[in-house]
C-alpha cells in the first residue's frame, strides 16, 4: 500500500506573501505547510489553484463577539455565527475581547469568556483582556497571572463614562503591562469633549444619527494619542492605538515613530470607504452606520491610505461591534432614540477582506506603488500576526500552520445584508461591488469553507496562547524623570 507524501497539495496557484508572490504548488502535512515549490508530490487531496491566489488566511485581531457592552447590551453575534462569518471572508483567526466592567472580577471574566469560545469558535481564537475596573487585585494579581497564561494584550478605553480609566491609573495599568511584558491597545478619544459636544447637540435638538458624525469632535482623537503616547513614553511601554480616523490622528503617531516610540496602530474599513455622509439617511436608518470613533471626510480616507502605505499605520482590522437594527440591538432605548441612545458598531468580519483586496489588489490604491497584493498580505495577516505574536500565523511558509485562503481574482460579488452570515441582519457596506473573493478557507490544514458551504464544527477553532513577545518588549530608552542617571537615583521601573 502506498501512502500520499502529503495530506493536501494546493497545485499551480500565485502564492502571496508580504514581500512577493510567485507561481508554486503549496503542501500540508499534519496540518502544516510542508513545502512550497514545484513538481512536489502527490497529496491525499489536490486543489487547482491554476489562476488563483494563494494567500495566507486572514487574522483580524479586533472583533467585539458574544460580549456584552457597559451599558449591559449583549452584541448580536456568538462565537459561531461570528466565526463562520470570519471564515467566510477568508479569515482564519480571530482576536476578540474578554471584557471586564465595573466592580467585575478579570480572572471570572477570563475564565468565562474562554468557556464560550471553546464551545462556539471554528476558526484558532486569542483574546485581548478589557479591564474598566484597575482595582488592586486586578493590577497586582490577576493581570500578572493572566498575562502568564498566555493572555497578553489589554484593552484600556479612554472615553465613554462606565468603561473609561483616567490617566492615574491608566500609568499604573502600564507599569504592571511594562513588568509582565504585555502589549497596551487603547481606545484614545478625549472623553471631556465627546461628553460635552454629545449633550450640546441633544439640548438644542440635533438628535438624529447623523450628528453621531460630529459629536466626537477629529480634535479629540489628536489630543488623546498625544496624551497617551506622552504617557507611554514615561513608562517606556510599547502602545497599540486602535482605529485611527483622522488625518490628525494618523500626523501625532507618524511623528512619535518617528522619535523613536514604539507605537503601533491600526485603522478599520469604515474609515477607508465610509465619510459621516453614509450617516445621512431618513428616520433611524442612519443608525445602521454608526460606530465610535465614527467615518470621517474623503480627505481623511486618503491620509489614512498614505499612512498605511508609509507604515505609521500596521493593520487593518474589523471592529466588528454588531448590533441588531432592532430593540435587540441599536434601537433598544425605544423606537425614537435619539444618537446618544443608539449602540455604537459595525459588523464587518466578512467584508474587511475582499474590500481591501479589491482596493489594494483589483484596483491597485496608488500609494502601495505596484506592491498591492503584498500590501494587502502585510496589513491583513502578516503584521497582525507578528504585533501580537501569533507564532506560526500570517504567513505561507514551511513549518507555519496551514491557515490558507484561496481568491478567485476576477470573481465580481455585490456584497448584500442577505450573504453575510453573521447575526446582524445588515452590512453597512451593502451595495459595493468588489473583484476578488475567498473562494476556499483553509484552517490548520482542513478545508473549512469551500463552495459557499461551511465544512467545520463549532468548538473546533483553538486558543492561541501567546507572550507579548517583540512588540511588547520596552525599548530601554527612559525619560529624564524615570532615569536613575538623571533623576537623583530613583528607580521606578
């Protein structure tokens, strides 16, 4: 009896990596990639791949899921229906959120978000730990702890009034990430100034959806990253900052990368593709495009291009917040809420990848210079991949875990609320039509999606433990204050 060499060949596909792409043939073995080459052997199972792309599985390290919000708001989506949404749009890893609130123990909170990713994830799963309550045990015991186990980034907001951490204990949140070797992500917004400008437009009747786009005034954004990458330095803590929107925004981080700080951030597609004009609609129905820091202006959608292009920005990820357009959902204060009322969040763990292969790789955005598909392989697999030291992830590369997805180029899909397979009920970006599809998912060797049809059991996904690893490491470099050289001999960090 002779046995395959390999359990799977994908033969003759453009396999894509963040520096190049080439013609081969791509094999697995034990759930592996085994070889990348030409004339390779006989697998167990063969794909043609012959005029498509081979690309390294999608990794979207920013997705609110089966999480409830501060105001005690269940989101729409359970580990299932959000991870066979992701597996459909070509990903094959997630990062979600464990979510402490208020007077809410992080270790229970851990412990419990974990218990329903293991029964519901189909796709491999990591976790980013929300902390709202930076009381002593969380600081001193739970974090460290948990950091240890392999749960090594946390999320710190810096507005909204029962999540928010100020600035004390924000620098005592980073200290303990500092000790232990964890990544600090933040939502960076100023707090003051979203409140304020959010109840002078309801006194004078400015309540519908649309004024959601100017409450957050673009200058809150500026003012929060100066003040966290201000802080961040003083602890010399490496920051992640989520969902850049602003021009302004994307200005302050180039020019702390450019001092030297280990900033990295992100922007999202509503931000690429969406201007607070997609909010304008009759009655309510601008609610459906609402989401915090909301769609900015045209000329902010080009600066956050070149951003990503120069590198000041790293990954583009969902935020995918999905909020039912209903009393489930964004219209749970009643049927006349005003923008104030409504749940802020998108869905858009399908969508985040073919908009952005048909932006880079179909249309080819001119900032990227010819190098679309690798771009597009950088911002959606590869970086995310190394930012949060996901071990054996982003890439296609021998020994790396064969997480592979394979585009059909020239396949042309108006994208509409009835082909997601979230629980929604509604895409924001229903309407748009895009060149280029992930037509076959592969996770870990095993085919999930092919053919329009999901072929993996809920619960089969698995947790990914992780350090902190590179990006997480201080620079070493102190400010005069926090210098023992300079500072008269203390030692603080």
């Amino acid at each position: 009896m002779t046995t395959q060499p390999f359990d799977l060949v994908i033969r003759g596909g453009t396999v894509g990596t963040s520096t190049a792409h080439f013609v081969a043939d791509v094999a697995v073995k034990d759930g592996r990639i085994a070889a990348i080459g030409t004339g390779l052997g006989q697998g167990a199972r063969e794909i043609d791949a012959t005029g498509k792309f081979v690309l390294p599985g999608g990794i979207d390290t920013h997705a609110h899921v089966e999480q409830v919000s501060a105001g005690g708001l269940m989101n729409a989506d359970t580990f299932e229906s959000a991870t066979t949404s992701a597996a459909f749009g070509g990903n094959t890893t997630l990062v979600s959120f464990a979510a402490q609130h208020r007077g809410l123990d992080l270790r229970k909170v851990v412990d419990d978000y974990a218990a329903l990713a293991k029964r519901g994830a189909l796709i491999d799963y990591a976790f980013h730990m929300i902390v709202a309550n930076p009381d002593e045990k969380t600081i001193k015991e739970d974090l460290p702890a948990l950091i240890k186990e392999g749960h090594a980034s946390i999320k710190v907001f810096m507005t909204y009034d029962l999540i928010k951490v100020d600035d004390e204990p924000l620098l005592d949140l980073m200290l303990t990430a500092r000790e232990h070797r964890a990544l600090i992500c933040v939502h960076a917004e100023n707090h003051g100034m979203i409140s304020w400008m959010g109840k002078k437009l309801v006194e004078r009747g400015y309540t519908a959806p649309k004024f959601h786009a100017i409450s957050h005034p673009r200058g809150s954004e500026s003012e929060a990253f100066t003040r966290l990458i201000t802080q961040a330095a003083l602890i010399d803590q490496p920051i992640m900052i989520f969902h850049v929107s602003t021009a302004e925004g994307a200005a302050v981080i180039r020019q702390a990368r450019g001092q030297g700080l280990k900033v990295f951030a992100e922007t999202c597609p509503q931000y690429l593709f969406m201007t607070k004009a997609d909010l304008d609609k009759p009655g309510l129905e601008g609610a459906k495009w609402m989401c915090s820091p909301p769609p900015r202006e045209t000329t902010d959608q080009d600066a956050l291009w070149q951003a990503l292009a120069l590198g000041d920005l790293q990954t583009v990820s969902s935020d995918h917040a999905p909020y039912r357009f209903d009393e489930s959902g964004k219209l749970s204060a009643g049927p006349n809420p005003n923008f104030k009322q409504i749940a802020n969040g998108l869905p858009g763990l399908e969508t985040r990848l073919p908009l952005m292969f048909d932006a880079l790789v179909s249309k080819g955005r001119p900032e990227f210079a010819g190098r679309g598909l690798e771009a597009f392989v950088d911002l959606t697999a590869t970086s995310p991949a190394r930012i949060y030291n996901l071990p054996g992830k982003g890439a296609i590369q021998p020994g790396y875990d064969a997480d592979i997805a394979i585009w059909d180029p020239s396949r042309e899909v108006t994208i509409t609320d009835e082909a997601m397979h979230d629980l929604t009920g509604f895409t924001p970006f229903a309407g748009y039509r895009v060149t280029g599809w992930p037509e076959t998912v592969i996770r870990r060797g095993e085919v999930v999606v092919s053919d329009g049809t999901l072929h993996a059991k809920a619960g089969s996904g698995r947790w990914l433990s992780r350090t902190g690893g590179p990006a997480a490491e201080p620079t070493g470099k102190l400010v005069l204050e926090m210098d023992p050289q300079r500072n008269f001999g203390a030692t603080i960090l």
